[in-house]
C-alpha cells in the first residue's frame, strides 16, 4: 500500500508515528492521562494522537527551530502547549523538576551521544524526571545484528555501512543500563536490521 493509499483517518488521527511507539498506544502504556515528555522531540511526528487526544505534553530539543514545529504543530490541532513546557535545551541538562512525568519518549536521539559518560548523562537526566511507576521508551541505533558490519571508531562510537557515524549498544549495555537504574523491562529487548546498513533497538522500562 502507497502512502497515497492509506486511509486519510490514520494519517490524520496518528501522523507518522514511530510504529513501536504505537505497539506501546495499543498496549495501553501511554495515553490521555499521561504527562508526556518528548526528549529530543524533532518536528513532533509522535505526538499526533498525544495532542489529540488531550495528553499533557512537554518537549524539548536542542534545536530551537523542531521546539517552534512542535508548538506550530499544537497549535494546528487546537491542543497549544504552554511555553513553559517547550524548552529548548539539551537532553543531559534537562530543567523540568523531578518525577514530572509518567513517560517519556526518545526516539532516536540517544545515538548521537559523544560518549560513554554524554550517554550516561542523557539516560538519567530523563530517569530523573520520570515518576515511579512511569515509563521510558527510548528508540536507538546499535551494534545488535550487525557486529560485523560496523567500525569502531573510540568512545563507543562507530562507523555504519550507510555512511553514518553513531553511538552505539549492545544488548549487554542496556540490561546493565536498565539493572543501575532499578528500572525493569516492559518488553524483549528488540532490534530491526534495516537492510544491512544499520540497526535500531527499542529499549522499553518501567521505572521502579
């Protein structure tokens, strides 16, 4: 089926929502009731049916042009968000208080850490602005699946067959990652192989 093809209501209701995101809307983990950060928010293409559907939401991305689309973006659906919920500053120096939020979202932003420690930093500061109880649901590149096809560049860092450079894990990192945290895992660790050029996880926990 084109995108041409796809019944105009889904488009419409859900915008071109990361689709393991969406696994986690059919299983009941994010909703209305929620207070929702999108950590690394881009132009907003996950929070479509959040806005719509009266979710408290918050953003945040470095980039001061994607926290203006998001807010334009609110704005087109009647579901504005207030300024002081769209900030526009790194995701290791988060400035919302602590257990703000019932989820959080980080899709495909944590691979572009620098380093060890710049990923460590990312990964509490949004721990530390979840509730107990609140999900993290986190979409990253990694090693899985493609341990032969990547380039180790230093700093956890490396090369991919489709010419991009990233910061990579493994499955081992994000079970460590997750048992340092107290979180548990909400589902199987799990990795796509895009055709052999790259691999991205989704990394699902539950906080405390």
């Amino acid at each position: 089926m084109t995108r041409s093809a796809v019944p105009p209501g889904i488009l419409q209701d859900f915008g071109d929502i990361d689709i393991y995101l969406f696994d986690q809307l059919l299983k009941g983990r994010i909703g209305p009731d929620d207070r929702v950060l999108d950590a690394g928010c881009g132009s907003g293409r996950n929070l479509v049916y959040l806005l719509k559907a009266g979710a408290q939401v918050s953003v945040v991305d470095a980039n001061p042009v994607a926290v203006a689309e998001v807010r334009a973006l609110a704005e087109s659906l009647n579901r504005p968000i207030p300024a002081d919920r769209c900030r526009v500053e790194a995701i290791e120096a988060l400035s919302f208080p602590d257990a703000s939020f019932s989820a959080v979202i980080s899709s495909a932003v944590l691979h572009f850490a620098a380093n060890p420690a710049h990923f460590g930093a990312m990964v509490d500061a949004m721990w530390r602005v979840l509730a107990p109880g609140g999900m993290l649901f986190a979409r990253l590149a990694s090693t899985i699946g493609m341990e032969s096809r990547v380039r180790p560049l230093g700093n956890g860092r490396f090369g991919l067959p489709d010419g991009s450079t990233r910061y990579l894990v493994d499955e081992a990192a994000l079970v460590a990652c997750t048992e340092r945290l107290g979180g548990q895992l909400l589902d199987p660790i799990k990795t796509t192989v895009v055709q052999d050029q790259r691999a991205m996880t989704t990394w699902v926990i539950r906080k405390g």
